[in-house]
C-alpha cells in the first residue's frame, strides 16, 4: 500500500474544544503529524468527564480520548521566554496551523498576519465562535449557544411544547464547525499544492450551524412556514405520525412507515398476517391510501401491540429482510456488540496509561491506496524531551 495524502504535513494545533481538536484529529487519524500544543495542566478537554475506569485525571479524560488520537502532546507556558522560542520554531516549520484562540497565539508573542507574513505558504485554520470579524467576534460560546444561535436548537425537542427545546448530544454545534473547517482546510491544501501559496481559513462555529438548519431553512425560504419539533423525527411544519416503537424486550424500533407506500404497506400487512396480527387491516378498503390515513389512530395502535408481541433484535432482522425501513436504537454501549461493525473491524483496543485496553472507535472511511489506524490519545506532555524540547 502507498502512503497518506497528508503523511508529510506537520501541523500545529492549538486547541481545546470539540471543534478545534476534530480538526487536528481527522488530520492525526490519516497520517498527518499533529503537535498539541496544552498549557501547563493541560487543555480544558482533559478535565471533562467521564473518565476511563474512573480515574479522574489529565490522562483519561475520554472526552480528551474522543478528539485526539493520534496527535502528539506538548505543554508550553506562553509565559516562558524559551516556550515561546520553541513554538516559534515548530511554526517555522509547519504547514497548518489550527487555532481557536487568537489571544492564545497572542500571548506567545505571535501574531496572524505576522506569522502570515512570515510564513506565506502556511495554511491558517481559525475556528473562532463566530469568525474572526463582525460585531459577536469576542463573543464565546459553548455547544448548546453554537445551536441556539444558529437556529438548530428550535428543531430539536420533544411533542410536548410546553417544555423548552432539548440539546441533543454529541457536541453537534462544534462538529458542525469542525466539518466545514475540514472542508475548507482540504480546499486550502489543494489550493497551497497547486500555488504554493498559503492563506487563512475563517471559520465561524455560529456560521457552520445557521447553514445547517435541515428542513426549517427550506421551509422558511419557499412556502414560509415554520417547522416544529417532534419526537425522534424530523421537525415539520404539521405533526407526522410518531415513529418509534417499543419492543418486548424494552428496547424500541424505529419505523418510518409511509402510508402511501403501497409496497411497504403490503409488506409490513404480510408480516404482521403470518403472526395473526393483522385484524381488519386485511380487509380490501385498506389497500387504498385515503382509507389507511383516514383510520391512522387505529392502523398505528395495532403496529404498535405488533411490536410489543416481539423482541427488537427478532423485529430489526426480520424487517430488514421484508425490504422495511426499520432500525433498532441502540445505546452506545450497545455498539460494542453490534455484529456488523465488528465484522468490520471498526472498534479498536486502546491502551490507557496503564496498559488496560478499551474499545475505541475507528475510522468510518477505508481507503484501497493506503492504510490508516488511529494511534492512542498522548498523555500530558508526552512528546516532551528531559530537557524540555519536544520531539517535533
């Protein structure tokens, strides 16, 4: 097999939020040589819970572990003359830059359009909260201000209205930020390849999100109306038949039954006749479509008695092989045991300091022209020499 793309690229990041650290991660991940640059004590992301086996400490953090695989780590304290010298010199050197924190660099004693001057051919990433001009460029911001502000935050919730949105999790703003800063800096490394020349990509987190508003932007903008949220499914502008069921077992489905589907209407009617669940749905006035919305209440209480008669596993299969669109819902802990991503081999061992092994999440990508493995999250400092120097 060839080698990465991005092998030969040193990049240098200084980050500490989900949008800045899935950056330089899905750089590290290909290849990419990413040196952390942390604070004494570490960045922010190494205090959040929850941790690895319990042990609340800079090294496992798996919040630290999620975004920064594969990079290595250097402490640096901006108020050290010789810290300074040494990240100088790293940048000399470097062909990225990811900031989130121009006062970050500030306080090293380096500038953007100075480096930028200096160093032409680098590509700058900044991914600022809300972009690096404009009267919010000294906002902050966090997960849930990054989906409020942008708009996502109103699709998100539950039927019940009288209750205020709900937050899904994830860090869905900042992944939303930190996908359009990945596709800005791929256009940018084509851009240096072709040219030579560098430049500094702008990223705004708020940006990233108010462009992102799934069907509300659509709906808005044509027949102006508002969407609503509902209940795990899409926000709509008139309510939709909810589509998630319980099993036996407990665990639920998730069904997204178009009644106008005529051959998914038959389908799931044959299935549910060979377990002598199909009632009056047999009877030939539910072949037509207005006929089977008129008596929505009740064709959704049968399906909803027909999953209840059988186990999750037993409805997901059998349903995939009946052509319907179901899927179960699995928690997080039950994606260790999902049989096709192990048969994938997507779920990796990583080492904890020490020695233990954990299921990590690999790569969603394979490529046939090189090969990529994740490597293990650095502990603090890690790629420091006894001296103090760093190894990049």
């Amino acid at each position: 097999m060839g080698t990465s793309p991005v092998q030969e690229l040193t990049v240098v990041e200084l980050a500490q939020s989900p949008a800045g650290e899935q950056t330089g991660k899905l750089l590290a991940d290909l290849g990419a040589h990413v040196v952390k640059v942390e604070p004494p004590g570490g960045v922010a992301s190494r205090r959040t819970g929850p941790f690895v086996a319990g042990h609340d400490d800079a090294d496992h953090s798996l919040e630290f572990w999620a975004y920064n695989s594969s990079k290595d780590s250097v402490v640096l304290d901006a108020a050290s003359e010789e810290a300074r010298a040494e990240l100088a010199a790293v940048l000399s050197s470097a062909d990225v830059l990811i900031v989130e924190d121009p006062e970050w660099l500030g306080a090293f004693g380096i500038d953007l359009e100075g480096l930028r001057s200096a160093r032409p051919d680098l590509v700058v990433v900044s991914i600022t909260p809300f972009g690096l001009t404009g009267p919010w460029k000294d906002y902050r911001t966090s997960d849930l201000v990054a989906l409020a502000a942008g708009g996502m935050l109103n699709s998100c919730g539950y039927d019940d209205h009288s209750i205020p949105p709900i937050r899904p999790g994830g860090n869905q703003g900042f992944q939303l930020g930190a996908s359009f800063a990945w596709c800005a800096l791929l256009l940018a490394l084509i851009e240096r390849r072709q040219t030579g020349r560098g430049q500094l990509v702008d990223v705004s987190v708020h940006e990233a999100n108010a462009v992102s508003g799934e069907l509300a932007n659509p709906y808005w903008f044509y027949p102006k109306a508002l969407v609503k949220r509902q209940t795990c499914r899409h926000a709509q502008p008139e309510p939709t038949q909810p589509a998630l069921f319980e099993c036996a077992d407990g665990k639920h489905v998730y069904f997204a039954l178009i009644l106008s589907e005529q051959k998914a209407w038959n389908s799931l009617l044959t299935w549910m006749d060979d377990l002598g669940m199909a009632a009056d749905l047999v009877d030939p006035a539910y072949q037509e479509v207005a006929h089977r919305q008129r008596a929505f209440g009740h064709v959704q209480e049968l399906i909803e008695v027909f999953f209840l008669i059988q186990d999750s596993e037993t409805v997901y299969h059998e349903g995939q092989r009946r052509g319907l669109p179901i899927g179960r819902l699995n928690a997080f802990e039950d994606l260790v045991h999902d049989e096709h991503l192990q048969e994938r081999g997507f779920f990796l061992d990583m080492p904890a300091p020490d020695g233990s092994l954990h299921p990590y999440p690999g790569l969603p990508y394979r490529f046939t022209a090189f090969e990529t493995v994740p490597g293990a999250p650095p502990r603090l400092g890690e790629h420091e020499t006894e001296s103090g120097e760093s190894h990049a």
